[in-house]
C-alpha cells in the first residue's frame, strides 16, 4: 500500500508555462504550506501584519471563488469607485462650464475674456488630467495595468519635482526598472500629498535608498507631524478625516495601484519632526529568468520594519501607514 504524505502547497519553479511566481503569492504559499507569519516575513523583508492581510486576503478570495459568493465589500468599494469617478470629472466640468458663461457675457471687456479663457484652458486641462486618472484607476481595479518597465533614473523620474543635485540618498543616478509614464505619476502625488497637507511643512526633499533587491524612494516632509486622521485619509479618497465625505480625490489611492502593478509596496510613517511617504520597488528578475506577466521577483533579504496601522483600497492592502 502506498502512503502520501501531504506537505502543502508549493511554488514549482517554471510551473504556469514557465511564468515566474509572484513574489508575494510565493510568500502566501509559504505561510498555507504551515511556515510561520514571523519567519516569512522575516525572510522576505516584509512586515508580518502585511503578510497576514495578504494570506486572508488570499483565503478570502479563493473561498468567494469556489463558493461563488463575492466579498461582502464588492457593492462598497464600485459604490467608492462611482463616487471617485463622478466627483473627480464633475468639479473641473463645473469650472469650466462657468468660465464659458462669464465668456459669453457681452458686458464683458477684453481683459475678463482673455482671464476667462486662460482659466477655462486650465480647467479643461484638469478636466483631461482627473480622466486620464480615472481611466488608470479603472484599468487597474480590473487588473488591466500592463507596465512597460525599463531602466531609468530617480532624477528623471522626478525631474519636475527636483533637481537632481537636491535628491539624497544613493542619488539621483539610482536605477529603477519601471514603466516611467506611471511612476513619475506616481512620484507627483507623493511629492503633493507631502507638500499641501496641513499643517504646512517646512520643506519637502526626495531621497532614494538601496535596499537590495528593493529600491526605495522616499519623499520627505519636514515639519511638524500630520494628524493620523489626515494621514489615514490620505490614502483614501472618499473620506475626510471628520467624515464628511467632501474631499474626495484618487492621488495615493491611484499611486499605490500603480506601484502595486510593479511588484511594489507603498506606505507612510513618521515622527515629531518628520514625515516619509516612500514607494518601493523591486529589482528586475535575472535575464535568465523566466518572464511572464506581472513577475515581480523578490529574493530574501532582511530589514526590520516598525509597527504600523492598515489603510484599505482595493484589491487588497499593500500600503503600510506608521
């Protein structure tokens, strides 16, 4: 009589069509195949609180699958969504349509149409940039984001934001495997989250740090700390930190969509003097590796992460709020 032994899943190198495994899915797999929460995380340099949201996360969605059933929250978060979507083209639209009423006013002079004008471009131009912002959110809520990674530095990517003798760190000569496009959007939100959240800060830097296999870009705030209220609802954008539902808007939510689809996480923490949002990014696979979509690699390594508090968005919870 032949005996099995049941060991649990495991992640067969080459398996899928020779696709690489997801890092994060490989780590999921760790801890169901009976490895502890501490010493995964520990080998893979992530926090053990993410990795638990990750593995009930992955439970939860498998049973949805087999059960047929849908996470309780699907209805909520396309609600969410409906309310990004409309409030985000409805403002600028607003703008604009008064603008046009002041330009067709005939009591108007020269001057009031030509301010009229340049103001309705700029609300047009902002109509353009929350449709742009929507279209991503929407391909990314789908799992449509398809990243065009290539080599670039941290000083292009945040070339409208510093120059590059002001980023600190290992530099602005640093190199990101990423697609650029979404990364400088990225950086942008980062860089105005940090900049226009009150209390005003003294100063905003960008530094960069290489924690191999991991890059991490960090925009600094220097100043005194943001209410942890005003720094949950950063990440969220359809809440203010008094509930009111009126300051609706989809910066860090989209930004952390869009390093997600890199293999990356993104996250906040602070202290009395300082306040980090930093983005991190994952080396790219060997050349020799097998490739496939969305094969973000991530060899072990160790780096101590401080205790942190979750902020939820959409298809799971990659972000870390300290």
């Amino acid at each position: 009589m032949t005996r099995t032994r049941f060991r649990g899943p495991r992640v067969v190198a080459g398996g899928r069509l020779g696709e690489q495994t997801d890092a994060r899915v490989a780590a999921v797999l760790d801890v169901l195949a009976g490895e502890r929460i501490g010493a995964v995380a520990e080998r893979r340099d992530l926090d053990p609180a993410l990795l638990h949201r990750w593995t009930q996360s992955f439970i939860d969605a498998g049973t949805a699958q087999v059960t047929h059933r849908p996470p309780p929250d699907l209805a909520r978060q396309r609600d969410r969504f409906l309310s990004v979507f409309t409030h985000g083209l409805r403002s600028p639209l607003a703008v604009a349509q008064a603008w046009v009423g002041l330009l067709g006013d005939p009591a108007g002079d020269q001057a009031s149409r030509e301010q009229a004008l340049s103001r309705l471009q700029s609300a047009l131009d902002l109509l353009d940039e929350r449709t742009v912002e929507v279209e991503l959110l929407t391909a990314a809520m789908l799992g449509r984001v398809e990243p065009e990674p290539r080599p670039v530095s941290v000083g292009e990517l945040a070339a409208s934001l510093a120059l590059p003798e002001e980023i600190g760190g290992d530099g602005a000569d640093t190199v990101l495997h990423v697609d650029p496009d979404l990364v400088t959007r990225v950086l942008r939100h980062l860089w105005r989250a940090a900049a226009t959240t009150r209390p005003a800060p003294r100063a905003v830097a960008i530094e960069v740090e290489r924690i191999e296999p991991w890059t991490e870009v960090r925009v600094v705030r220097a100043g005194e700390p943001m209410d942890p209220g005003t720094a949950r609802a950063l990440f969220e954008p359809f809440d203010t930190p008094d509930g009111t539902h009126s300051g609706i808007t989809v910066g860090l939510y989209l930004a952390r969509a869009l390093v997600v689809v890199h293999g990356g996480t993104l996250g906040m923490e602070q202290d009395d003097d300082h306040a980090v949002m930093w983005a991190r990014f994952p080396d790219p696979p060997p050349l020799d590796a097998p490739h496939g979509p969305g094969t973000a690699g991530r060899p072990d390594h160790h780096h101590d992460h401080q205790p942190h508090h979750e902020d939820q968005a959409f298809g799971g919870h990659d972000e870390e709020t300290r």
